[in-house]
C-alpha cells in the first residue's frame, strides 16, 4: 500500500496540475482581459508581481487605465478590452476609505471635482493621506484640474467640505442646482503640473511602480539600439552568458566585503520588470560614482542562473518544478546620454499633459436660467456618446471646471448647433 501511494499520488498530482493548466490556458485564450484581471487582483499587495502582470498584459496588447474615482471598484475590473486599475492597489488607501467611496457613489453617483467628492464622502475615513494618495495615482484626473493643481488643493477642499457637511447637513448639490444660497467651492490653486520625471515618481510612491507613463519611454528607441536584453528575456539566456542591459537605478545598496571593500547590489529598472545587479569591488571602485538612484545605466556584464527548491519525481528520477534565482554580475556601466537621444514622439508623456481633450462649454451662471440649465442637462443626456465634455462655470470671479460622467457624453458634429440655440450668447463651445 506504501509502495503505491508513493506512484499514486504522483499520477493523480501530475493530473490534477495538467487539467490546471489547461482550465488557466483555456481562459487566457477565450477571455484574456478578465483572466488577467484577476490575475493582477490576486497579487495587488506585491508590486514586483503586479509588474511582471502588467508586463504580459501590455505583450498581449491589454491595456492598464490608471486608477479612477468613477470608475474603479476595489479590485481590478474590466473596461471593454482595457483593464481599470482597482482602487485597493493604491497605497494608505484602506479598505474602509474604499468602501465608502463605492457606497457614496453607488448613491449619489459620479464625482464631479475635488469638491464634489470632498463634501460627499465621510472625511473620517478618507482622509488628507488618502485623498492626497488617490491624486497622485491619477484617481482624479480628468476631473477639471491637473495633479499639482489637486494636490495643492487638498486642505482647501476638506475645509470647504467640513463647513458644508457642518452647516447643510451633507445635502447634495447636484450638478445643475446651484442656488444663491449655496456657498460655491473656492478656487482650485492654480499653478502648472509636476514636470513629467516627477509626475510619474510620485505616482510610484503612491501604487508601486509607474503605470501612465515610464522615464525611460522618451528614450526607448535608443536604448533598444544599445541594449541586447531586457528583463524578461534574462531567463532566457545560458547561465554565464554576456549581455548589455539598461535602465533606471532605482534602488543602491552598498555592503562592505571581508575585506573591507565596498560593493553594491542595485535593482535596475527597465520597460518590462526589474533586474538584480550585483558590482563587485574591482567594478565599484571604477564605476561607483555613476549610481546615483533615478539614473539611467547601460550595464555590460555576465548572466548569473540559480536553481533552487524544487520535488524529486521518483519515477522519472528528476527534481521537478524548480525555481530560478536570476541576478546579473556587472562588468562594466556607462552613464546613458540623455543629450545624445531624441526623445520619441508620441510617447506617454504626451497622454498625461492633454487630459482635456473633449468638448468644452463655458457657461455663465449669473445671466442664465435655472430653466435653461435644465435644457442643456436635458440635451447633452440624449446625444450620442462620443466625445468627454468639460462644463466651464463661471459666477463673478468664481471658476470652476467639471468633467461630466459618461451619461453626458456628446457627439462634437452636433452639440454646437444645439448649444448655441439653447443658450444663445451665455454659452460657448468649443474643442480641444
């Protein structure tokens, strides 16, 4: 009996992984974008797995959204062929925060701007470090206002929040209700956004890697023509094997040898995942100066390839199912010249600084209506679903610019025309 468990229980182990793989590659072939989805939901506390998803989804030509306080829900979902990031991948953004902005917005429905979501939500729980974490992940864009612009606000908006909450009792301001007795929200702090290296640092703080864009991405073209592999392709390679690799120098960590020599491990950063460098003395003597974190490296050096773990299989007298430790021993590492590369077009940077392409209205609330902005409510709301719209109120020298959920979505061959006899001169239109 012994003697057959042992050949057993390998037979039913190998079927039962067999039919795992072929349930998990059934579902990666028929629906590709859910597969991943949950996927990247399993591994939302472990960044450096959540990469190594976002990696494969970009190979398959799924697309990663950035996180969204209208859209996302806590984990990963799927938005037509795209994934939207969950909310709960953002760091010091509990669950508790969460919840509630899901259940104020199943509610109330979708934010329209800082403000908005400020005087909705229970601050209790979504505070100053989550509303300032939500902004920097890119959870508000498209809401009106740039990320420095929200994040500079931020105070502004929960005191503002604090006194409606105190003084009307949360009551709801819809988007078109606005009486004179309602106090409107101040004034956004305006200012240019954080340049684009910065940008996209502070979006790594705050959900572990970069996602609306990459530093490296102005620069892809020529590093390619330098390099000879990339992160994901290093298992690939013979174990002692000489290559040239790049990236960013996110993380330097020095150790003192027996000798007391100084070495380094470093985690070299590129478009497709993470590589773990090691600078032996001899190469750190010459080439310490250069590691300065946020630098992009070219990296000549030799391959290393370790096995480890693994289960003996008895009957076919092999270890099976072992696991590679990947690290790369650096020989020599060059400083890349920004100045020597021109930057590629049409590379991420140019998503994040256009936010607002759209139609836009400028409406002014003193000379209109309230029977007049119950029309154009009523006719963006039966148009056709094709542009975002960007609503432009102005009352004195107050300000204030709101993105408009979907339900409001217009077809630019129209809404002009439409606008314009509505509102006549108190409205204009226009497109970016």
């Amino acid at each position: 009996m012994a003697y057959f468990a042992g050949y057993g229980f390998n037979k039913a182990h190998s079927t039962c992984y067999a039919y795992i793989v072929y349930q998990t590659a059934y579902l990666k072939a028929n629906y590709p974008v859910e597969f991943m989805a949950a996927n990247l939901t399993s591994v939302m506390d472990k960044s450096d797995k959540l990469v190594a998803f976002i990696s494969e989804c970009k190979k398959m030509g799924i697309k990663i959204l950035p996180p969204h306080v209208n859209y996302s829900t806590f984990e990963f979902g799927v938005q037509g062929e795209n994934i939207i990031f969950g909310l709960g991948g953002i760091k010091n953004v509990g669950q508790g925060a969460i919840e509630t902005i899901l259940n104020t917005r199943k509610k109330e429905g979708s934010f329209e701007s800082l403000f908005d979501f400020c005087k909705r939500v229970d601050l209790r729980t979504v505070n100053k470090r989550v509303l300032e974490n939500l902004i920097l992940s890119g959870a508000f864009d498209g809401l009106g206002s740039n990320r420095a612009q929200l994040f500079n606000t931020v105070e502004k908006a929960i005191e503002y929040a604090q006194q409606i909450q105190k003084e009307e009792g949360r009551r709801q301001i819809q988007l078109f209700d606005m009486e004179t007795s309602v106090p409107l929200p101040p004034s956004i702090v305006h200012m240019e956004d954080f340049p684009y290296d910065k940008l996209l640092s502070l979006e790594k703080e705050s959900i572990g890697f970069y996602l609306s864009g990459h530093p490296l991405n102005p620069y892809e073209s020529k590093l390619k023509s330098l390099i000879t592999s990339t992160s994901d392709k290093l298992p690939l390679i013979r174990d002692r094997r000489k290559v040239i690799i790049g990236g960013l120098l996110v993380q330097a960590r020095k150790n003192l040898t027996k000798k007391q020599e100084t070495m380094a491990y470093l985690t070299i950063e590129d478009l497709e995942g993470e590589i773990e460098v090691i600078v032996f003395p001899k190469c750190y003597k010459e080439y310490g100066h250069l590691l300065r974190e946020d630098n992009i490296l070219l990296i000549s050096g030799i391959v290393k390839i370790e096995e480890f773990g693994g289960t003996y299989d008895e009957e076919e007298e092999e270890v099976r199912d072992k696991q590679l430790k990947i690290s790369f021993i650096a020989e020599k590492i060059e400083e890349f010249q920004k100045e020597d590369a021109t930057p590629d077009k049409g590379n991420d940077s140019n998503r994040i600084k256009s936010r607002h392409q759209g139609i836009h209205i400028k409406v002014l609330l003193d000379t209109m209506e309230y029977k007049q902005l119950e029309l154009l409510k009523s006719c963006l709301h039966s148009q056709i679903s094709e542009q975002p719209v960007y609503i432009h109120l102005e009352k004195g020298i107050e300000k204030r610019l709101v993105a408009l959920g979907k339900d409001y979505w217009a077809s630019p061959r129209c809404i002009e025309q439409e606008v314009s006899s509505l509102l006549g001169d108190k409205a204009v239109v226009w497109m970016e």
